[in-house]
C-alpha cells in the first residue's frame, strides 16, 4: 500500500487518531506535573493567581495584593484589575470542584491543552480537510512551547481555547455566510479578549481585514457582509461589557484590560534612558530595582491610590521615557521578536539554565517561522489576512514586552497556517493545496 493510501486511510478514521493524540496530551500533561510540581514559594505570578482564585472562590471578592506589581496595594481595599476575569473564573470553579487540591488545580491547564488540540484539528480540518487537520493537531499534542505553560497557572491556555475557537466560528462564517457563526464568532472572541486583552488588536483585525479583503482584493463588497462583520463586533463588544463596566464602578475609569498594561509597559522598557542600554529581556531583580526608583520619584504610589492611578503613572513616565529615546526604543522592539517567538533571553533572567528542552523548542519555532513565512508568501490571499492578524497580535508584544508564553494564545493558529506549507512540499499527499476557505466561498 503507498504512502498515500495509509493516510487516506488515517484521514478517513479521525476519531481514532485524535483519540490517540488526546492520550499523547493528557500522559506527557501528567508526567510534567509530577515532575515539577507548582513552586509558590519561587513563583510570585503563581501566588498571585492562587491569591485571587482563592478570594473569588471563597467569595470574598476579585481581591489580590501583587506588592511586585502594585507597589501600594497593602494600603488599598485590594479591589484588582491586574488579571483577565475569565481565567480566573474558570479557575475559581475549577478549584470549587476539585476541593483545592493543588495538583488538580494545575490540572486544570490540561482540559485547556485537549479543548485546544480538538479546535485545532477542527479549524484545520475547516481550513483545508481532515488530513491537514490531522497533521496541525499532532503538532500540538508535541507543541514544548507549552510545557513550561502547563507548569505554572496563568491564563495562556485559556485564551487559547477560546482564540482557537474564535478563529474557528471566523473561518466558518467566512466560508459558509451564515449569521450564526458571525453572531458565535463574535461571542468567543470576546471571551477570548476576557482571557488575554491584547487579543483586542487580533479580534479587530480579523474583522476589519476580511471587509479590506473583500472590497480591494475580491472587490465583492456587499451590503450583507457589512451587516454580519459589524453583528460580530457588536457581539464581542457586548461580551466584554460588563468588565469594563465592572472596572468603572470599582475605579472610576472604564477600562478593557488590565492594571498591569502601565506596569510592563515601564517595567520592559525604562532601561532604554540608562546609558549602558543594550536591548534585553527585563527579569524580576531588574524589575524590582526600576520599581523602587520610580516610588521614589512618585511617592503618590506608597499612597492609598486605585490599581487604575497607579497603572497611569507607570505608563505615563513609559511614554515619556520612549518619546526621549525613540532610537532606543525602536531597537528594543525589534529585538523583541528573538525572545517572542523563540524565548532566547528569557529564562537566564529568571536564574534558569537552557535545557536540551528549550534547544528543542527553538529548532520547532524555526521550521514554524519558516512555514509560515511560506504560507505568507505563496498561499492564497484569504490566508494572508488571517496571517497578518496574526503578526499584528505579535506587533503588540514586541512593542510593550515579550516572551514565548505570550504567542501561546495564537500559536494553535500559527500551527495550522504553518501546516498549510505541506500541500506545496508535498502535493501528491492532497488533492489541492487550495485550502477550502479561498476555493468555496460562500458570501
């Protein structure tokens, strides 16, 4: 039997192998977890997170006091903003659940990591067919990038769910025009904004390039289409709603994302005003000694002030800082692109080593930029715009700070943009390597 035979054979069995691959995820899941347990004491970002799960779960409100984030939250009410509330919430259920055993609350990442291995087949089975779909759910399941997510608890795997998701509703509205995946891709982006705020520049230019596309590249701009692109923001919109209302009554300020924003904005880029500046990603010991120099400079913020004055008086001094040193700053966010897409940089300012791990990690990020850059290149017009939404969300990273975790959202996305290159290497594998999103549009 060829080749070619065996995966049409594979292909035509989906179940099977995704079954197989949900067991490749769930058992290289637990030997992590057991390898390296969660470290409160080490980790200050896990602390946080159990911090206000903990207040949510036990009812005493959306409270944490990150002294390392906010230096004058001791003298507050703690009222928070300084993480997405989907996240938390799930979480906050999850540990209601499992009776606050920690390891099953670092469990949790695991149903995040399968929900994300079935959206991914599922967007590349949309995409192109269930071969490909197949392949870009195989490279999840061996996707390193998340094992050093999988041991911490953040919020990266969720809004991967609920971006893999969204971006799936979006292929289904674009290829079949029906209002309902307009109206559903609008909800789970908004959802995914709840999960990561910078989805926002993903989210709207998904949006806002598929109308560019239609009107200048496919030049069949309808009144119709309008119609559905502006449902689904509304959708979105309304989805986020209510937390920025949240934030409007608890701070006086109606505010999308998070009190955090000021903070990395200043904490990853005042050392472009330092005269031995050299581009570099800023670890917690640096971070410390910025913050204390700024409290000096500012001493409103050993103040019972709000998390939302506090986040303005670090960015405010961020954007005077940039506004002086342009050059700097402009090197520093191309730099930026090393350690956001291999994470080159990082970890030694963390006090950790490279392990043979991480040299494996960049290897898989290499052939992903290259496959996608390829796709960039020659694949049809549909696919750059989902690209270029793509970029655009990176953009974002690598002009406030940056390291791998942080593509994690998208990088089910970017996994199967990338798979789209194997039709081209290998097109005796597919009947075309026209992906089915560019050749049978409906709308």
């Amino acid at each position: 039997m060829k080749f070619k035979n065996y995966l049409d054979v594979i292909s035509a069995k989906p179940a099977i192998i995704m079954f197989f691959l949900s067991i490749v995820v769930i058992s290289l899941y637990w030997v992590i977890v057991f390898m390296k347990p969660l470290d409160l004491i080490r980790d200050s970002k896990d602390r946080t997170w159990i911090e206000l799960v903990d207040n949510v779960e036990d009812g005493r409100g959306y409270k944490a006091c990150p002294t390392s984030y906010i230096p004058n939250c001791t003298l507050t009410n703690q009222l928070t903003a300084i993480r997405e509330p989907v996240p938390v919430l799930l979480f906050s259920v999850y540990i209601a659940l499992t009776h606050e055993y920690m390891i099953f609350l670092q469990g949790a990442q695991l149903f995040f990591s399968l929900a994300i291995l079935w959206g991914t087949y599922w967007l590349g089975s949309e995409i192109k067919d269930h071969l490909l779909g197949l392949i870009a759910a195989a490279a999840w399941a061996l996707y390193l990038p998340v094992v050093r997510v999988e041991i911490h608890l953040n919020g990266d795997l969720a809004a991967g769910v609920f971006v893999t998701y969204g971006m799936l509703m979006f292929v289904r509205a674009i290829k079949y025009g029906l209002l309902r995946d307009w109206l559903l891709s609008g909800l789970v982006l908004g959802l995914a904004i709840l999960s990561r705020s910078s989805v926002i520049v993903f989210a709207a230019s998904l949006l806002a390039g598929y109308i560019f596309h239609v009107w200048i590249i496919e030049k069949r701009l309808t009144v119709g289409i309008v119609k559905n692109v502006v449902l689904a923001g509304l959708v979105m919109g309304l989805t986020v709603l209510p937390w920025v209302i949240r934030n409007q009554v608890v701070f006086g300020k109606p505010m999308m994302g998070t009190t955090l924003v000021g903070y990395n904005i200043y904490r990853h880029n005042a050392i472009i005003a330092r005269d031995d500046f050299y581009p570099h990603y800023v670890g917690p010991d640096e971070a410390e000694v910025l913050l204390s120099e700024l409290t000096v400079k500012y001493p409103e913020l050993n103040t019972p002030i709000n998390e939302v004055q506090v986040n303005q008086i670090f960015q405010n001094e961020a954007v005077k800082l940039i506004l002086a040193n342009p050059k700097e700053y402009a090197q520093l966010v191309i730099y930026r692109f090393i350690p956001l897409w291999f994470n080159l940089g990082v970890l030694n300012q963390y006090g950790d080593p490279m392990t043979i791990l991480d040299y494996l990690v960049v290897a898989q990020q290499v052939i992903l930029l290259v496959a996608i850059l390829f796709v960039m290149w020659k694949g049809e017009a549909r696919l750059r715009f989902l690209g270029l939404s793509l970029f655009l969300f990176m953009a974002t990273y690598m002009a406030v700070g940056s390291q791998l975790r942080y593509l994690i959202p998208i990088a089910p996305s970017i996994i199967v943009l990338s798979a789209l290159s194997i039709p081209y290497f290998l097109p005796n594998l597919f009947s075309t390597r026209i992906p089915d999103i560019y050749r049978n549009p409906r709308v």
